[in-house]
C-alpha cells in the first residue's frame, strides 16, 4: 500500500527565495494542466475574496516525477502571497489527483524582491517629500552663505 500526502518546502534551487516544491507523496502519475488550489481552513478567511491570498486554481510553474512522487514547483505568486504566511493551516487540493491534504503551511524563504518592497506615496504625499527635499536644499545653501558672509 502506497501512503499518498503532499509536503511543502523550499526550492533549494531558488537560493534567493520565492520558490517552493509541493510534493505529491506517493502519486506516480499527473495529467498535463494539471491545477492545485490551496485554501484556508480559517473560516474568517474563507471567504473566496481575500486579497493577498493566492486564489482559485492554480498552475504550477511546472512539474517533475520524482522517485518519492509528483512534484510541483511553484513562484512568487503562491510563495510571496502576503496572507499565506508560516504557520497558516490550510487545505491543498490536486483535483486531477483526487488528493487534498491538511497541513501547516511552513516557513518558506520570500523572493528578494518581495522583502524589500517598494514604498508607495500618493501624488500629495509625493509632491509635499518633493517640496520639504527642496526647502532642506534651499535652507543649506543659505546657511552656507551666512557662513561665508560672517567669516
């Protein structure tokens, strides 16, 4: 008898993050296209529409057999997803496979990019960082001629 489960860890040949493997323990075989969906067991997040959750049906970025089963490697898209963090309990659920599982969803590497995210500034926000950097140029030049001035 075979034991089918799925295990989630790290893409050790993403070193720099953002990359998993999803191993479908125990399945030999996969048909192409095939989709996986990852759901939370949290009803509170249950709700079909959560931003930063990584929705639907999902498609791998591709897929490789493995002596210890079909693995499915996934990006930045599932990975950096910014609901889905380490410890999260969630459903995973191959429909071409008819295997879901329960798990904790570990504590995978995020992408480089994803750590160091871009700060957002609305247009106001923007123009009034843009008028205090140029009074602050304004100011230092002024300084500097009071100080040529008085010397």
């Amino acid at each position: 008898m075979t034991i089918m489960k799925i295990e989630v860890f790290p893409d050790l040949s993403h070193p720099a993050g953002g990359h998993a493997v999803i191993r479908l323990k125990g399945i030999a075989l996969l048909p192409p296209g095939s989709t996986f969906r990852i759901d939370p067991i949290d009803d509170s997040l249950d709700d079909g529409d959560i931003e930063g959750w990584p929705h639907g049906d999902l498609s791998p970025l591709d897929t490789r057999q493995t002596p210890e089963g079909i693995e499915l490697r996934v990006g930045p898209d599932v990975v950096d997803a910014p609901m889905l963090e380490p410890g999260t309990p969630v459903t995973i659920s191959v429909p071409n496979s008819k295997l879901t599982a329960e798990l904790i969803w570990p504590d995978l590497p995020l992408s480089s990019k994803a750590a160091s995210a871009p700060v957002v500034m609305s247009p106001s926000q923007m123009a009034a960082e843009l008028a205090a950097n140029e009074r602050a140029k304004i100011e230092a030049a002024q300084a500097e001629k009071a100080a040529i001035a008085a010397a």
